[in-house]
C-alpha cells in the first residue's frame, strides 16, 4: 500500500522561501501536491505541468523517483499561501484532482506580513 509524509512546513516572513518534502513508500503512479487553508477546500497547488494560477511563477515541483520522493519548492511566498499542504498519490490522468485518493499527514505552512 502507499504511504505518503510531507515534511518541510514550517513560519516564514512575506517574500520568504521553503521546500516540502514527501517520503513514499509503496508504489506510486500520479503524485501532487494539494493545500488546504483554514475555513476552504482543499485545492490543487502542482502536479506534473499543471500549477494553480496562484502559485504560478513562485512554486516549482519535482519528483525524484529513485529516493521516491516529491518536492515542492516554494518561493516569494504570501500571507494567502498559509495553509496545510499535503502530497497526494492517485491512477489514471495525473492531470485530474478527482483521481489522487491516498494522501499524507499534511505539513503546516504559515506566511507572516
């Protein structure tokens, strides 16, 4: 079965930076990465071309199959980026959000002004 850690959240000013980090194991096929902000959905962030417009630009996401793991580099980043952010894995067109199923524990991301 897969399982999914996000590490890598933490505080940071406005214009700051910080890199996610999600540890798999078992197989995986399709992996993204979701966030959700406190009193919203949850909401896709990057997944192979695909980003949200919000984090065009500033966000940039990798996988690294050998060590199985998915990386979000985040960077200028804004108050409206606070949020949890979770790394998701799922079958069939990794472009749609509705086929990621199994997710990690989430990592707390806070954006100070």
């Amino acid at each position: 079965q897969v399982q999914l850690q996000e590490s890598g959240g933490g505080s940071v000013q406005s214009g700051g930076s910080l890199k996610l980090s999600c540890a798999a194991s078992g197989d995986t096929r399709c992996m993204a990465w979701f966030r959700q902000a406190p009193g919203k959905d949850r909401e896709w962030v990057a997944g192979r071309t695909h980003y949200a417009d919000s984090v065009v630009a500033r966000f940039t996401h990798s996988r690294d199959t050998a060590k199985k793991t998915l990386y979000l580099q985040m960077n200028s980043l804004k108050p409206e980026d606070t949020g949890t952010y979770y790394c998701a894995a799922g079958l069939g067109w990794c472009g749609n959000p509705r086929i990621y199923k199994v997710w990690g524990q989430g990592t707390q991301v806070t954006v100070s002004s």
